[in-house]
C-alpha cells in the first residue's frame, strides 16, 4: 500500500506514562504491511483514506470530470477535425474517451497506485497522431469520412503495439529501478514541464474569446484565494466548489451573450470559440451508445507510425511517474515505493490497449490537472476520484445530450 495509515490530520494524543503496546502477531498479518507517514501538509481537510459526507463526495467527484472533460474536449478538437470527422464523429471519440478514462482511472485507483489521480488523454500522443494525419491528407480518399476512419484504424493499430512499451518495462520492473533515483530535484521540474506544457497549449485559446476566457481565470482566482477569507461563513463553500461555482457564473454570462445578439456580426472563428450554440456535440451526439471494440473497424499496423508512438509512451510514463510523486503528497500518503510505480505503469499500458481496442485517440496518462485539483480543493480522498468515474462513464454511455457544459467547453 502506498497511503497512509492515517484517517485525519488531527496530531495523536499523548501517550500514556509506561511502554506503548506491542501489537500481537496476528494483529500484524491483519495489517498487513504498512509504509512510514510522509510529511503530511497541515492545511489538508482530508486524506486518502478519509472520505467527505457522500452529498460532498458526489460534487467533489463531478468537479473532477469537469476538470478532465475540458483536456478530452480540447484533445478531440486538435485531432478530429484535421482527420476529416464532424461532429457525430467527435462527439463518438469524446464519448469513447471518457469510458475509457473512468475504466483506467477506476483500474488505477484499486490495483494500482492506488492514489486520487485521474488517468486521462495525454497530450504526448498528440505529435505522432498528427503525423499519421499528414500521411492521410492528399486526397486519396473518396470522401472525409472514408479518411477519418482510415486514420483512426491506423491510430487503434499504432496504440494496441505501443501499449507493450509500458506494459513491458513496467511489468518488468525497468522502470522500477529507474525512478529510484528519482528525488525532488528530478521530479519537481518533470511536474513543471508538464503542467507548463499544457499551459502552452490551452492558454493561448483564452485570446480566441477573451471577453469569457479573462473572467473566469480572474473570477476562479478572486473566489478561490481572496474571497474564502472575506466570507468566514461560506469560505469552505469557495474553497472546494469555486471551480463548479465560477463555471456556471461564466457560462451563463456566455449564454446571455449569445442569446442577446452580441455575436451576430462577428467572425467566424470568435463565433465559433464564444458561441455556445457551435460545438453542434449535444446535437450530434446519440441518446444511448456503448462504446465497443474496434468500433472504427480492423486496426491498420503501420511501422513508421509506431516508431512514433514509441516516443510517446516513454513520454507519457515520465508523465505519470512525476504526477504520481505529487498526488501523494496533496492526498497525505508516502511516497510511491519503485514497485507500485513500475507496476502503475504496467497497467497503463493495459489502459494503452484498452484504449487501442476501443477506438480513442491517444493513450492515457496521469492527469496534472486534476492533482491539480486536490491542492485547490484540499481534498485528498481517494474515494472522491472513485465516484468520479461514475460520471465518466455515465455521460460515455448516455450521451452528450445529457451534459449542456460541453457545449461551451469547445
């Protein structure tokens, strides 16, 4: 086990005058083996073993699959399109990408880590996707939608060999005995890289539509940092919900803009990006599907698309190794042994193939942005990112019809 054997961050009571209680042997089998408390941070609400009230689990956990909806949504807009899918067939990979990160997630969080992260899309597949799209962009293809699946079968190809990269040093132990030398001083910058990386790709999407990108990276720093010490009543009001709160302030000043005619005559792009009537996904989306199998048809295996995803998988296990060190830090658990961090790895790479065999369009990693998350909220607990995947593969099955918030989130 990796968490702690500690339920709260209340300091123990003082021990009694004599010599502390040895446990009996058969109170240790019970135990099981345990790992010495790391350095718990003191403004933690809740741990990784203790859990909120189930009514503020529910809110906790939906806020969490709003934080990974907003990277599948922008990694589904980046990759569908230059394919040549519309977007029934971006509301499909959407839908098979969220059944698959509550899949790998829930994997994760029992047999894994056994941390609080989120395992979602990775942004270090999205090069080599891009480049299996260049080698299908030159017209030899009848229609659009002859070429968006003829890639997504090269995709599923390239993703179900990748996989074995992580299965293979994860299983095997290399990475194990890699990340042994892995100290703060290593992985504070992976950390950083990573989170500056997806800085870089989402931020400059915020001058697409300034007048609602500002407000709410304003609103969400106001409410979060200054506002929770001028109301003491409602501070822990704004301190875990603030995400949830600024969204659908921001997203109902959007759709006031929208409905109002404020942008009837403007281009087309910041209509596109202010709109909330342009993403077409809720109305694209079916009522009911289950993703299934190879639902693209037969994967195409191509030797000079899997060298590149190669790349990525090492990429995406560097990815998750520096995010498992951080989740364990904000969730109050020690740090990692290499054994659970090679087996977690070993099992993402099952979620590789998982991801290969279903249809989705990158591999997965651990989510920074939701660690992220438990630092904001202050919330550790592991079973909050557990109901998470309730809603992932909830809204995967039932559609997008179900979920207004997405139509901004495009």
């Amino acid at each position: 086990m990796v968490e702690t054997g500690h339920h709260h961050q209340h300091p123990p009571a003082p021990a009694a005058a004599g010599h502390p209680p040895v446990p009996s042997m058969a109170m240790a089998r019970n135990m099981g083996t345990t790992w010495p408390p790391a350095e718990q941070l003191h403004h933690l609400q809740y741990c990784i073993h203790s859990n909120p009230s189930w009514h503020e689990t529910v809110v906790l956990a939906f806020q969490h699959y709003i934080v990974m909806l907003g990277t599948t949504v922008l990694i589904a807009n980046t990759l569908v399109s230059p394919m040549g899918g519309d977007p029934g067939d971006k509301a499909r990979v959407i839908q098979t990408i969220l059944f698959m990160s509550g899949i790998n997630t829930l994997l994760q969080t029992l047999i894994g880590t056994r941390l609080p992260t989120v395992m979602g899309v990775s942004f270090a597949y999205v090069l080599p996707v891009l480049s299996i799209i260049r080698d299908y962009n030159n017209g030899q293809f009848d229609s659009e939608k002859q070429r968006f699946r003829h890639t997504m079968r090269t995709v599923q190809g390239s993703l179900i060999i990748s996989s074995f990269v992580n299965i293979i040093i994860g299983y095997g132990q290399a990475w194990g005995n890699l990340i042994r030398i892995f100290s703060p001083i290593i992985v504070v910058p992976v950390v950083s890289v990573v989170s500056l990386g997806l800085f870089l790709r989402g931020f400059p999407l915020l001058a697409n539509c300034v007048e609602i990108g500002l407000p709410m990276l304003i609103l969400l720093i106001i409410t979060q940092q200054y506002l929770k010490h001028a109301f003491s009543r409602i501070s822990m009001i704004l301190e875990r919900y603030a995400l949830l709160v600024c969204l659908a302030i921001i997203w109902a000043f959007a759709a006031i803009l929208t409905v109002s005619g404020a942008y009837n005559n403007v281009s087309t792009a910041t209509k596109q990006s202010c709109r909330t009537d342009r993403a077409f996904l809720m109305s694209s989306a079916p009522w009911i599907r289950i993703p299934y199998p190879f639902q693209w048809g037969t994967p195409i295996f191509k030797a000079s698309h899997v060298f590149g995803m190669f790349g990525a998988a090492i990429v995406a296990s560097a990815e998750s190794t520096g995010v498992f060190f951080a989740a364990s830090r904000l969730a109050g658990a020690t740090a990692p042994p290499a054994h659970v961090v090679s087996r977690s790895i070993g099992l993402q790479g099952i979620g590789v193939l998982l991801e290969g065999i279903f249809g989705s369009i990158t591999g997965n990693t651990a989510s920074v942005e939701n660690v992220g998350l438990l630092g904001l909220t202050r919330i550790g607990s592991r079973r909050v990112v557990q109901v998470s995947t309730f809603f992932m593969i909830f809204f995967s099955i039932f559609g997008l019809s179900f979920n207004p918030l997405i139509s901004h989130l495009d």
